[in-house]
C-alpha cells in the first residue's frame, strides 16, 4: 500500500493507494512543525477508521514546500518504518520537459499536477490548482512544461479583507448568493468573490489558450480545497478533479520507484 501526501501551505491531503486505486483520502490542517511522532499518531489513527494499520504502508511520497515537515515524514517512514520514501522535486522522471528559468523554484504541487493531467487527461493541458494560491500551469501538446501564473487564493484573499476593513466581515463562501448584483453586504462579499475570481481565472484560461495555439483542442482541468466553490461559476474549465494531486504522487511513484 502507498501513502501520499500533498502538504500546502495551509492543508494537508493524506492519501493511501492499493495498487492504482486510491483507497481512503482525507484533509487535515498543516502544521509546519509536527514531528515524527505526531505525524506516526495521526496517520496511524487515520488508517484505523478505515480497518487499516500503519504497519500496511510500503511506501511513502510527499509533495511539498514545507522542508521541516518533509524531514518530519522522512523520519517517520524512512528511519522509523524502514518504508521507501521519496519527495518530489524536478530532478524526479517526470514524463515531462520541463521549461522554466529556475526549475529549483518550481513549486513541487505544480509538478504533480502536470504529470497527473498529461496522464489522465493527455496534452495540451491548462491545470488552475485552487489553494492558498491559485496555480495555473500549461503544458503543450509535446508535453512540455512551459510555465504558468500564481495568484492569491481566495481565501487568503478574503482573510485580508476582512482583517483590513472594519465593516466588511468574513463570510462563508459556500453559502450561495444568487445573483452577481447582491443587495446586502455578505452577498456582495460572496458575488465578488465567487464571480469574480471565476472571470479573473477564466481571462488566464483564454490567455494561456490563445498562447499555446490551440484553443479547441486543450484539455483545462481544476482541483484544490476551494475549487467546488469557484468551478460551477467558470465558464472555461472542463473537468475538477479533486484527486488530480493525489493521484500525480501515485504516477511519480511509478515513475521513479526502485
């Protein structure tokens, strides 16, 4: 059995595959400084809600930009469990050519999610990963890596704004609002959120589409913790897959598994 985890800024994804299946997910908090033995704890009672045991992981891939909690799980799986461990970064067989000034500033998320979408949805690609921030790479029909845009999640986003104003208050975005010209504060918060964070992520899509040259035939899949609030607003996103982070760790395993 493999274990995965994409470890953001903000969250935590666990995942465990039987063979290619994903077998159990969940999402947690990340916290930057957890070690070994409090990550063995979670990830042992985690497995237990669903019959399993810690005992049953063979191997173990991370994906993340927070070095304290790769040595954390790298303690924990290779020296304590005895388990293959392997974390990502752009010297991995990816599949992938990748095109980018400085590759080692290349967050590892991104890399994940290209690999997972040439796999399961083929090139020429446009990935939006909606996070703490909102990612959006393209990869060409040759599969190339080329690059891609960051911007301010939209929770981070709406933090600050909350925190910054003394009338607006934070709101919950999943609450719906109906129509994009609200009549009270909290919808307008959540018409320009949610409306507008879809106009501004689909302007990059057609951008990026009109960069790479084919516009009919590229392939624009989302995921991310956000992304079933923002998606259903979007008018140029294809297909969320709130696995594809997940699922990219499993085919970097494959790919570089010894």
């Amino acid at each position: 059995m493999l274990m995965v985890a994409d470890i953001g800024n903000t969250q935590t994804v666990l995942g465990v595959f039987d063979g290619d299946r994903l077998k159990a997910r969940w999402r947690m908090a990340t916290e930057a400084h957890r070690s070994a033995d409090e990550i063995g704890v979670s990830c042992a009672a985690l497995l237990a809600l669903r019959g399993m045991k810690l005992s049953d992981v063979k191997a173990m891939i991370v994906s993340s930009d927070v070095p304290p909690l790769v040595r954390s799980y790298k303690n924990l799986f290779e020296n304590l469990l005895s388990v293959p461990f392997y974390s990502v970064s752009p010297t991995m067989t990816t599949g992938l050519e990748i095109h980018y000034d400085d590759v080692g500033a290349l967050g590892s998320d991104r890399i994940v999610n290209s690999v997972a979408a040439v796999r399961y949805y083929g090139a020429p690609a446009i990935i939006v990963d909606f996070g703490t921030a909102t990612t959006v790479e393209a990869i060409s029909r040759d599969m190339e890596y080329l690059g891609g845009a960051l911007m301010p999640g939209v929770y981070i986003s709406l933090n600050a704004l909350a925190s910054r104003t003394a009338k607006l208050p934070s709101v919950d975005l999943e609450e719906k609002t109906s129509k994009a010209i609200a009549t009270n504060t909290p919808d307008s918060i959540r018409s320009g959120f949610i409306y507008g964070y879809a106009g501004a992520v689909d302007a990059l899509i057609r951008r990026f589409r009109d960069e790479l040259g084919e516009p009919e035939n590229t392939r624009v899949i989302a995921t991310g913790g956000p992304a079933p609030v923002i998606v259903p607003h979007c008018r140029e996103i294809q297909k969320l897959d709130s696995d594809l982070t997940l699922k990219g760790l499993w085919v970097l395993y494959e790919l570089n598994a010894q």
